[in-house]
C-alpha cells in the first residue's frame, strides 16, 4: 500500500532536469510547471530547483539548453560558441585550482589524496 502511494512521488531524472531547466533559465512559475505536469505540489519542484542551484554555487558551469529554433540561426551559433569557450575557460581554472589545493595537501598536509596508478583494489 505505501508503495503505490510513494509511486506518485518517484520522477525521471530526465522530468527533473526539464523542468528545474523551464524554472531557472526561461523563469516560468512554479505553480504553473506543477499543474502542467501532474506535481502533488509546487514544493517538490522548488525543492528540484534549490537543490541545482545549490550545485550551482559549487562550482559546475551549466549553461541552458539552445532552442531548436535557434541552432540554425549563425549569429546565435557565434553567441553560444563564445559562451561555450567562457565556461570551458572558467572549468579550465577551477581545475587547476582543485589539482593545486591537492597538491599542497599532499605535500605540506601529508594527506593522500588521489589514487596511486597500478594499486590493487
């Protein structure tokens, strides 16, 4: 019995990530995105979105999806590259950031950090 009413409740990564996508980068209501598309409530939604914004401020560089509309327009096709090389540039620091943290706990902290190659598991 409780297992067909938490059913109800169980949603595809895939719903997930649309609609978190509709709320954060198009603004649309949460209320009208529950009702759309079958949500018990506007709280589980906002819940999704709380929970990608948190991993947000982590660190991941997560740009919206282009509309299909747009993927044969050129001077948009230009706007998205330069926006795509800004993200990469940014991951590309955050990434040597993250290896020098590594690096200086490994040496100064004498904390093993990352995986020696040929170990056995």
């Amino acid at each position: 019995m409780k297992e067909k009413m938490l059913d109800r409740f169980k949603f595809s990564d895939e719903l997930k990530e649309k609609l978190v996508m509709l709320v954060v980068y198009q603004n649309r209501p949460l209320k009208e995105l529950f009702r759309q598309y079958g949500l018990s409530n506007a709280h589980i939604l906002a819940n999704w979105v709380s929970a990608n914004k948190r991993t947000l401020k982590k660190g991941a560089i997560i740009l919206p999806p282009m509309l299909p509309k747009n993927k044969k327009d050129t001077p948009t096709l230009k706007k998205r590259i330069k926006q795509l090389e800004k993200s990469l540039m940014k991951a590309n620091v955050m990434i040597y950031g993250l290896n020098a943290m590594i690096d200086y706990a490994e040496k100064k902290l004498k904390v093993p950090v990352r995986k020696k190659q040929g170990t056995k598991q």
